[in-house]
C-alpha cells in the first residue's frame, strides 16, 4: 500500500522531465553540437509546444524523449513510455484502420476479444466512426492522421509525443484536427509534447510555447498561453502573441545568420 501510494506521488509530479539535455553528433568538422543544455518539465495532462526554425534540432530532442536515442550529456525521465505521431502517419498500408490501431492494443497487451470494441471506440474518439475496415490507401490525408492519433492514443501513455503530425494537409484539414485534439488532450487528460515551426499552430494549441534558437538549439523563451480553450487560429489574441513570438523567433533567425 505504502508503494503504490509512493508510486502515485512520484508519477503525478511530471509527465517528462529533461535536465540540461545536450546532443552531438559526428560531422565532416568534428563533434556538432545540436541540443544545447535543454531543460524542461512538462507537468501531467499539460500541453506544451516547442517551436523553432527548420534545423534547429526540434526532431532529435523529440526523439530523445522517446528514447529513440540518447542525449550526450544531461537526463531525461518520462511518466511511462511514451507515444509517437510524426508527420508521416507511419500506418501500416496492408492492414485495415481497425487492424493498425488493434496491433497497438495488442502490443499493449490488451485481450483479443476486447481488442474490436476498444479500436471502433478509438476511431469513435477521432470521429472516425464506420473507417473501421477502410485500408490506409481508401483514405484522405487527414483521415490517416485521425488514425494515426487513434493507434497513439491505444497506447494509453501518459504523454503523446507530436513531431509536426499536421503540417502536411491543408489549413483547413489542420484547422479541424487542431480542434480534435484540443478536445481530445481535454477529454483523456494525457500531456502532450508537440513540435512545430508553425507559430500560430503552436500559440493555437498550447497552455506553454518554449522556443528554441537554432545551432544549437537552446531555450530562447517560454510564453504561458492563457487564451481560453477552444482558440481559433484566427482569433485576435492568438494572432496577437504569435506575432511577438514570431519576432523574437526572426530575431533568433537574424543572430544565428550573423555567425
Ligand atoms: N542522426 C543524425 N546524425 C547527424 N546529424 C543529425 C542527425 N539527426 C539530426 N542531425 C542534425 O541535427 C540538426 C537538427 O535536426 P532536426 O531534424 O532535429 O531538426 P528539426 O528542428 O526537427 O528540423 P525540421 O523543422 O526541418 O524538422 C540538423 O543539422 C541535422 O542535420
Ligand atoms: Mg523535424
């Protein structure tokens, strides 16, 4: 009983948890050094965005989260394993939407027989109800991310990990799934961890922008964004800090140009 109630203390104090994160890599001149002493919290069922210029190393902190790689100095801790979205949906194409979301039930190791009912309850989620037996290629761009999102969310992790999942469709398909997941980061309570070099995308979604500047990347700034859900990318106050996030981003852009 003592354990469990020490388990629960400690996993509701972060979702992740970075402490001075750096990372290199081998290049044709040496070490290069990508992440530079990166170090943020994201607390459970927060919504934090990390912004940042092309480059400037948003994917390799994303993957080190996900433990996909190792930083070269520094820590990262997570509430549990993580999951991923990419801007790819990554979908296995020979199986149908149903059966994609029911292999991560599976690895979760949820029973065959209740695996049928959780995917069509998933897909209900991302109102994607009736795509049950479509294949990948039956579907729309967008309609591949909902399931996308539903195969991420069988994990049932704590926190979802989001490398640009929308930057590939159209403003308005985008529009719709940014409203989709608000409703769902609302609904289920799982934090979130998204990366974007869309400034009003990131201001749109997010309760924290942290920015990042380029080569390396370290943390320029942090907004707290207390616009009320649900925002419209349109909405004046979104387009009014994405504006003074976006010059301090030209300004990052600028200083990095002058090296
Ligand atoms: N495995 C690797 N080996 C060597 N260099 C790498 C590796 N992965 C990333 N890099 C370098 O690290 C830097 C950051 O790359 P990263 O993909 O993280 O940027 P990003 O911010 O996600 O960019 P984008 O917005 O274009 O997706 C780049 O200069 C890239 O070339
Ligand atoms: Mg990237």
């Amino acid at each position: 009983m003592a354990t469990t109630l020490a388990k629960a203390a400690e996993s509701v104090e972060f979702a992740a948890r970075l402490e001075h994160v750096s990372k290199s890599f081998a290049g044709p001149g040496g070490q290069q050094l990508v992440l530079d002493d990166i170090s943020i919290d994201v607390a459970p069922g927060e919504f934090v965005t990390l912004l940042g210029a092309s480059g400037c190393g948003k994917s390799t902190l994303l993957n080190l989260v996900a433990g996909l790689d190792r930083p070269t100095a520094g820590s990262i801790a997570t509430d549990g394993r993580p999951a991923l979205m990419f801007q790819e949906h990554a979908l296995f194409p020979w199986l149908t939407a149903g059966k994609n979301i029911e292999l991560a039930l599976r690895l979760r190791g949820v029973p065959k027989t209740d695996r049928r009912a959780k995917a069509e309850e998933l897909l209900g989620l991302v109102r994607l109800r009736g795509a049950y037996g479509k294949r990948v290629h039956e579907l729309s761009g967008g309609m591949r991310q909902r399931v996308a999102l539903a195969r991420a969310l069988a994990q049932e992790s704590n926190l979802l990990l989001m490398d640009e999942p929308f930057a590939a469709l159209d403003a308005i398909t985008r529009d719709v799934l940014h409203d989709e997941l608000t409703r769902i980061w609302a609904e289920t309570g799982v934090s979130v961890l998204f990366v974007t070099h869309n400034v009003r995308e990131a201001v749109r979604l997010a309760q924290r922008v942290v920015l990042l500047s380029s080569r390396p990347g370290r943390i320029a700034r942090e907004w707290t964004v207390g616009i009320p859900q649900p925002r419209r990318i349109e909405d004046a106050p979104v387009a009014e800090l994405s504006l003074e996030i976006t010059d301090v981003l030209r300004g990052e852009i600028r200083r990095h140009g002058q090296h």
